[in-house]
C-alpha cells in the first residue's frame, strides 16, 4: 500500500496558509476597533468575535476572506436588521473610506459588510448578532429581508471542531484541510463551497464511519463518506446536518448543474484516492494524489512525488547497475 506519509506531510504544508496567517488577525483587529470605538454599537454591547474557517485553523492557502462576527447582547428587540446593516456601513465606511482608485471599501452584503484590504489582498466581513431567545445561540440577518433573522451558532463549530480533532489523535483538522483542497481542485470556484464540504466531513467522522492511522488512511476514509453523503444530498435531498444546532441541516446556495457536478466528481475521487492507497507502486500513487489535490493558492503543485521518482509518476533510471564494478566519481572531497 502507498501511505506516502512524508509526500502527505509536505502537501499539508503546501496548502497551509503563508503570510494571510499574520495578515488576517490584523485585518480583523482593525475592522473590530472601528466597531467597538461606535458610541450607539457600544451602547448595544457590541463584542466581536473571530470565527469561520481561519478560526477553526482549517483555512487553506490562500485565505481571501475573514469573519468577525459581532454579537450584540444588548440590542433592543425593535432595532432592524436593516437598521443594524445600515450602522455598521456608516461606521465602516467613516473608518476604512475609498482606495486608491476612488472604490468604496466597504460593501454592503445580504447578512453582513465586508471591508476590502487591498494591502493584504483580503477581505474582512463583519456580521451583526443578536441574542436568541434559548440564551445561548444567536440571530443573524436573514437574506432578502430587512427584519428577519436566522438562528446561528458558530462558536460552537469551533469548540466542535476542536474536540473532533483531540479525539482523532490531531487527524481531523488536516483531513479537511485536504477535502478542501480537493474540492478546489474539483471545483475550482464553482458551488458548493469549502464549508459544505467541512461540514460534510465532519458529519463523516462524527458517523464513526471515518478512521486510519496515518494522513492517507484519513484521507481516503474520509474522502468515501463525504462522496456518500453528497450523493445522498443531491441524488435524495438528504440534508447535510448542522452540528451546532441538533435537528437542522446546513443551507447551500448552488445550481442543479454544480451539485450533479460535485456528486460525479467526488464519487469518482473516492474510487481514484481508494486505488491509489491500494497501489504498489509508490510513484502511480503519488499521481493518482496529485490529480486529486491540484494547486495549491499559489499556483504550485500540491502533492510532490516521492524521492527516486520521475514528475510524471515513472521511477527514476540509476546512474549504477547492480553488480556494476565502477562507480561514478561523486563531487564532494574529503580531507
């Protein structure tokens, strides 16, 4: 079997995020000053908080956007959603202005504002929050509509995702970082996105479906579940469940075409990861890897082949026979 721990290693490393892993609390820090420097956003409790996938250290390379997620305890029940959106644009607005082209950096959005970083090629979206009824989860605006909220919970994703990963001895975090690469590779910007894919996964392992004993073992195990699991989605519109709130499923925006797209793609990787494990020959193996993990955020290769092997999967010619009596003069000197 083709475990290729140290080519799985090196493609982790690969697709971990780089400078954004400084440039993304910076961001967040001062989109968050802004808001907690507002007199009337204070007067609400204003708290923000880092969450989504940077938050939860699954972010892959490159991260174009961060999520602050602002929770509100105080905010009278009467004051909008629309009347919230509109406060963070003014504070937002008044904080970051234009760039250097004369573009607004701060654009409204349907549940949030986002502030363009165009030094650190980022995005930073801040989400208002007010309390739930329950006491402990929290309401977002709902898209479409000026007061209507949606329940949410994402600090709980990322104790859940904490606790996932203790308990499958640190395999958890890197296996979706790897599904998310895949699904780029798959994908590329097409829907679904890189949580659906997360929250799959998690789901996967959360079954007890999902185990190994190395990077590859994970990988492939897990790669299978989540084929199934968006089979069942596509093909019987089951839902994929959202672990923070018992009893509902996640919500995806994406076309009929791209989740047909995702269910074929993802079936056939499954097939394709499960031989390659299966292979003998370790630089078929790496190939069959390097399909499925593609590019990295910067354009280089994913998944390298192992030492004594060609780029395109054949093994390297030795420059000795066996049995040969002389061998090459090597350049080093001793003495």
């Amino acid at each position: 079997m083709a475990h290729l721990r140290q080519q799985f290693k090196d493609a982790l490393s690969s697709i971990e995020p780089g400078d954004d892993k400084i440039n993304a609390p910076e961001a967040h820090q001062l989109v968050r000053d802004a808001l907690e420097a507002d007199s009337k956003l204070m007067e609400y409790g204003a708290n923000p908080v880092l969450i989504g996938s940077y938050k939860r250290n699954v972010s892959i390379k490159r991260i174009k956007d961060v999520d602050v997620f602002v929770r509100l305890p105080d905010v009278p029940d009467e004051v909008t959603s629309q009347e919230i959106l509109d406060r963070f644009f003014r504070v937002l607005h008044a904080e970051f202005g234009t760039d250097s082209e004369g573009h607004r950096r701060t654009k409204r959005q349907d549940r949030s504002l986002q502030v363009e970083f165009p030094e650190y090629d980022l995005y930073v979206d801040a989400v208002p929050a007010r309390p739930h009824w329950d006491g402990g989860t929290w309401e977002i605006p709902q898209k479409g509509d000026e007061n209507q909220w949606v329940r949410t919970n994402p600090e709980k994703l990322t104790s859940l995702s904490s606790t996932m990963n203790t308990d499958h001895d640190g395999y958890y975090v890197p296996t979706v970082k790897l599904l998310r690469q895949t699904r780029r590779a798959l994908l590329g910007t097409k829907k679904p996105g890189g949580f659906f894919i997360e929250m799959a996964t998690y789901q996967a392992f959360a079954s007890g479906a999902v185990s190994g004993n190395d990077h590859a073992e994970y990988f492939v195990s897990a790669l299978q579940e989540v084929s199934k699991i968006i089979g069942d989605f596509v093909t019987y519109s089951i839902g994929v469940n959202d672990a923070t709130l018992p009893g509902n499923t996640i919500r995806i925006r994406a076309t009929d075409e791209e989740l047909d797209a995702a269910r074929t793609r993802f079936a056939d990787a499954a097939v394709a990861a499960s031989a390659a494990l299966e292979e003998e020959d370790e630089g078929k193996a790496a190939l069959a890897f390097q399909k499925l993990l593609g590019k990295n955020g910067d354009n280089e290769t994913v998944f390298p082949m192992p030492p004594g092997f060609n780029e395109n999967g054949t093994k390297r010619a030795s420059a000795v026979s066996a049995g040969a009596r002389v061998v090459p003069a090597g350049t080093r000197t001793f003495g």
